[in-house]
C-alpha cells in the first residue's frame, strides 16, 4: 500500500500547482496526474456535469492502484468532494477547505476576496466554508474564467497579459480586501501578473500549501508515507504537446512526458463502500 502512487485529477494544467507543491514537500511519493483537457473548462459546466466527469478521472486514477487522491480543482471540488469521500475508501482531499483555512490565518482585516471559476463563485463554496470557521470574514468572490483559457494557451506573461489581468481584476479595487484566495488551480500560474494587478499590499493566496499539508498529515497519520524516491506520470485526454509544453515549463524538467488517454469509457467499478 504504501509503495501506491498518490492520484491528482484536475480539468487541465492547474493541477500541476498542486503536484509542484507536493513533489517538493513529499519527495519519496510516486504521483500519478490526470488532466481532462479535451473537455476543458469545467468552471463554465453544470455541477451534474463536472461531477460526472470527476467520477471518470478519479476511477481512471482508481485503476492506477492509487493510495489517496486529491481533488486539483476548485469546481471538482465543490462538486463532487462530498461524494467521492463517501464513497472511496482512500483519503479524498479538495482544495476548498485547505484554501479557506489558509486565507483565515493570513486576512488582518477579515476581508478576504477569492477568484475562481464560475462554478465554483456560484457553489458559494468558499464563503460558506470561510463563514462557518469565521462568521466575522466578509468574502468577495470574483469569477474570471478568461484567465484559465489564458494559462491553457500558455499565455502568462508581458505586457498584453498584464492589461487582460488588470482589466479583469479591476471590480476589486473598492472591495479593501487583504487577502486573495487563488481560487482556481489554475490561476498560480499567472501569480506575477495577478499580484501587479491587486498591488502589494494584498497577500495572496495558493491552496496549495494547506492542501498539500493535509495531505502529509493523512499519509503519516494512516501510515502510507513511503520513503524511496518518487516518480511522476502524467495523463491528458487533450493535446499531449501543448500539455508537455507547459509541464515541463512549471515544473522545471524539460524531460516530462505526457500520454494521451481516453477516460469516457472507464469502467466505473462502484463505490468502495
Ligand atoms: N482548475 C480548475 C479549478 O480549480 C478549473 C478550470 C476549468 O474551468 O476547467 O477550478
């Protein structure tokens, strides 16, 4: 059990965020990474819809002998999270709780802004997890789904980028917040030019860090951790290239490769429990 590698499913390339976050942090774990970028964007689909397709990246995943599977997306999270964790009986980790948790303990002021996805700003997810930890944070949620067309083309940077960036993040410039949640996974890959935009005094936030944390928690805790260097496997049902390309820029290994697969017609073998 211990040897299983960990699964991470995300609509696309946001996913990496987190498994940058835990390559560094849990070294010795094999990772397996699913990206469903043949039917990206989930953030503009129905919840029904996004769950669907979650319950088909995590039996892909299920097929790979995982050990524990975390939810690289926002939207999946807040659609599917309580039902994968009933019915799975691994450990199910999202993103939205550690994210929550995280702008908690950095927010001075209890005003703390979150840019997501439009499913996940019409779940209202984060500000009713936000509310029940703190009934006192006033939450500003944002969608901007243009950014997550942007990061699939690669588009992260200059001066044309900046100008979209600011345009978009403009409506929360009379909002006083001091903290912004990176609601999207996604959305750490264009940091720079979000940070320009909401300038410095706002902190901003990667779920990321917390969920990877909880993870490491659930892995000592029910002794899973394994201690032999790790290995990385990466899927796409979308272009393997354009993948490659953007995997090997984030992650900082020019060698990664990517293998194309069909996950619609995975066999769907049932709840665990
Ligand atoms: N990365 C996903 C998230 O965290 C969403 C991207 C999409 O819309 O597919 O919500």
């Amino acid at each position: 059990m211990k040897k299983q590698p960990i699964g991470f499913m995300d609509s696309g390339v946001g996913g990496l965020t987190l498994v940058k976050e835990a390559r560094k942090r849990l070294p010795n774990e094999d990772m397996v990474f699913i990206g469903d970028q043949a039917r990206l964007p989930y953030g503009e689909k129905p919840a029904a819809t996004v769950r669907e397709f979650a319950w088909q990246m995590a039996n892909f995943l299920r097929h790979q002998e995982i050990k524990a599977l975390v939810i690289a997306c926002n939207t999946a999270t807040a659609a599917a999270l309580p039902d994968l964790q009933a019915q799975l009986a691994i450990p199910v980790i999202g993103v939205i709780k550690p994210g929550s948790i995280a702008a908690l303990q950095t927010t001075h002021n209890q005003r703390v802004g979150v840019i997501a996805t439009t499913g996940t700003i019409q779940s209202a997810a984060y500000s009713q997890q936000m509310a029940a930890l703190n009934p006192d944070v006033q939450v500003t949620g944002l969608a901007a789904p243009q950014f997550v067309t942007m990061i699939e083309a690669n588009q992260r940077h200059g001066q044309a980028v900046q100008t979209i960036v600011n345009q978009i993040l403009q409506p929360l410039q009379k909002s006083e917040i001091d903290t912004l949640v990176l609601g999207c996974t996604h959305f750490p890959l264009l940091t720079t030019a979000i940070q320009t935009a909401v300038g410095p005094d706002v902190t901003l936030v990667n779920p990321a860090v917390q969920a990877i944390t909880m993870l490491e928690e659930v892995l000592t805790q029910q002794q899973l951790a394994t201690t032999t260097p790790g290995t990385l496997r990466m899927y796409t049902t979308g272009s393997v290239a354009a993948f490659e390309e953007i995997a090997q820029q984030w992650l900082a290994q020019p060698d990664l490769t990517a293998q194309q697969v069909d996950i619609q017609k995975e066999k769907n073998d049932g709840p665990d429990r």
